[in-house]
C-alpha cells in the first residue's frame, strides 16, 4: 500500500502536502530568527496559517486543518 501522505519539494524551495493526491497546503522555511532556530510556516488550503520549529510538525499541523 502506498502512503497516502506525500510532501513533495518544489523548485522555489518550498512544499506541497498532498493527502490521498488532493493538495492539504504549501509549506515554505522562514530565515533563522532571534534564538537562531528555523521557522516553518504552513499556509493550509482553506487558509489556516501554522508557525512550527520543524518541517515534520509543519506536515502535522497542516494535516490536523484539513477537513
């Protein structure tokens, strides 16, 4: 059985998340901030924005948006 998640890297950098092949949300990488930690920022398809430390919580986050 293939996973029906996929996070697929595009050509500018960022990713698309994909469940069952329909499009959940675009995942982009912010620059280092104070702390000098990265920042993900997800952006969902029905428009719900998500701040996250790593790239596999931003894949949670847009995840747990979509309906």
């Amino acid at each position: 059985m293939n996973n029906p998640i996929e996070l697929v890297k595009n050509p500018d950098k960022t990713w698309t998340l994909y469940y069952f092949g329909q499009e959940v949300g675009y995942i982009s990488k912010r620059p280092k901030m104070q702390g000098n930690y990265d920042t993900y920022r997800g952006v969902s398809v029905h428009g719900a924005i998500v701040w996250t430390g790593s790239l596999e919580s931003a894949r949670s986050a847009l995840l747990a948006e979509y309906h």
